[in-house]
C-alpha cells in the first residue's frame, strides 16, 4: 500500500472502475496493536505492497474520522 490514496471514497470508487481494480480500506484505530503491527510488517513487505499496488486501489480511513 505504498500507493495510498489521499481522496474520496466516491472517487476512489471511479478510479477502481476506470483502472479496473478492488478497493482496499485500510480502518486504522490509533491505539490498535494490531493496526500498528500491520504498518511496521505486513505494509513494509516488497511483495504486498506489489500485489496491493497492481490490484487494488489502496485506502486508509480512520475509525473515529468524520467523514
């Protein structure tokens, strides 16, 4: 997910249609253990962030955001 997204969900949503590709959400909570392990391993991986960034429109969303 190095290519995170900085836009809408609707926008998201047409570029996932333009580009042919999933959406992936990211909800992050900023005390969650389990959010940060994801950032410091899984997102760092060269390979996920390959797959992630060839098939997915990638987000992240905030869970006490107001959106």
């Amino acid at each position: 997910m190095k290519n995170i997204k900085n836009i809408t969900f609707n926008e998201a949503l047409e570029l996932a249609k333009q580009e042919n590709k999933f959406l992936m959400f990211m909800i992050e909570e900023e005390y969650c253990p389990w959010c940060k392990k994801i950032k410091a391993v899984t997102l760092k991986d060269k390979n996920v962030n390959e797959i992630l960034d060839d098939k997915y429109i990638s987000l992240k969303l905030y869970k006490n955001a107001k959106y």
